[in-house]
C-alpha cells in the first residue's frame, strides 16, 4: 500500500506544477491576450487553450489525489489541525477564481470585452491563492 501511497504523492505534487506552470505561463499569455486587438488574437488564442488546459488539468489532478491521499494516508480528516480547514477554504476560493478566469477567457473568445476585465482580476486572484494554499499545506501536514 505504500507504493500506491507514493504514487499518489508523486502524482500528486506533478498536478501542482502542472497548476503552477500553466498559471505562470498564462500570467504571461494572459495579459497580451487582452491587451491585443481582436484581429492580434490569433496567436495568443493557442497558447492560451494549451496553457489553461495544463492548468486545469492539474486542478483535476489535485482535486482526486488529494481526498484520495487524505483518506489513504491518514485515514480521513479528523486529527489534522486547524491549518487544514484554512487549505480547504481557499482551494474552494481558487477552484472559483480559476472558474471566473476560464469564464472571462471563454467571453473574450466570444468578443465580449468585459471578460478580460474579469480575468484581469481573477488570475492575481488565483496566484494569491495558489501561495497561500502551499502555506497552508506546510502547516496542514507539518
């Protein structure tokens, strides 16, 4: 069962950098995207699917191992401290905020304006989060 344990880990902390990169790489993409005219798109549009698809990926990645880790590893949740229900709360909020960017992404596409104003503010909002919630998870399982 450790192996399997270990794997999951692994597999787990793959998800993460999966995450990081592609909002690192879409914190750069991101904001020429918008600033682009409409006909200046064309270019950014690729890099901005392969890059939020590696993201979101990882977020997909992490949302399974993660309880599948808890539950394998220690059994559940009770016992773990309070630093694991701050975690909890903001990967809620960064589950939303990264829903908030795919959805101002998505209305770009569509021509509408006002969604790169929204994803103007949810992608910093999403870093913020990301950092966060690897600080709490230092403490969680510390």
């Amino acid at each position: 069962m450790s192996v399997i344990i270990d794997l999951l880990f692994w597999l787990h902390l793959m998800a993460l950098a999966m995450g990081i990169g592609g909002g690192i790489a879409m914190s750069q993409v991101g904001p020429r995207l918008i600033a682009a005219t409409p006909d200046q798109r064309t270019p950014w549009w690729s890099l901005a699917t392969v890059y939020s698809r590696i993201a979101g990926t990882g977020l997909i990645l992490l949302l399974i191992t993660g309880p599948l880790l808890l539950w394998l590893r220690y059994g559940g949740i009770e016992g773990l401290n309070g630093w694991f229900k701050i975690k909890m709360a903001l990967v809620a909020v960064i589950v939303l905020t990264i829903g908030l960017s795919m959805s101002g992404m998505a209305r770009l596409r569509r021509g509408d304006e006002g969604g790169g104003k929204l994803m103007k503010v949810a992608g910093p909002l999403t870093t913020l989060t990301a950092a966060a919630i690897a600080l709490a998870a230092v403490f969680s399982f510390h």
